[in-house]
C-alpha cells in the first residue's frame, strides 16, 4: 500500500472514493449508471441529478458515485471520454470539503 495504508483507508492515494461524472445522457438512467460503474468496485451510494423521475427538461446529467475503495474511484477516471448512451463522459474525482 502507499504511505503505509493510511490511518482512515481515504488518505491512501491522498485521493479521495467519489467521482464526479458529467456530461451524462438525459436518457441514462441512474440503474445504467451503477452498471456501468459497478464492475469497478462497489458502490456505496449513486447520485444522478436530476433525477430519474425529474419532470424538469434536462440537457445534460451529473452524476455522483461514491465506492468503498478510493482504488475503484482512480480506475473510473479512466473512463474519461468513454461514449454511453450518446455523449463522452467527463470523470473527475470529487474532493468533498474536510
């Protein structure tokens, strides 16, 4: 392990275990979304604003996973212009405030 592992399990790769995915379809769904990610690792919390039931007109989704292992958040990053649906997807990690 990195730096010895970490005290917390968070700090291994001074990373962080949430990606921020944007440009996502408005026809994907939030199921279709945790397909998708899921085989990366597992999946401790899946947000896709807006909502699947969101009667707004959406141009474009934002979606935001959460894994129990930072690892499976720095492979996601590779995902980084894969097409799903219609659009290349931008994954970011997601530094939430400390």
């Amino acid at each position: 392990e990195l730096l010895g592992g970490g005290i917390m399990g968070v700090e291994v790769h001074n990373g962080t275990d949430v990606i921020q995915v944007t440009n996502v379809s408005p026809s994907a769904s939030s199921e279709q979304m945790r397909t998708l990610f899921g085989f990366l690792g597992k999946i401790e919390e899946l947000r896709l604003f807006p909502p699947d039931d969101s009667p707004l007109p959406v141009s474009s989704r934002v979606c935001f996973v959460k894994f129990q292992e930072p690892d499976s958040a720095v492979m996601a990053q590779h995902l980084t212009n894969t097409v799903f649906v219609d659009r290349a997807l931008i994954v970011v990690p997601y530094k939430q405030d400390i």
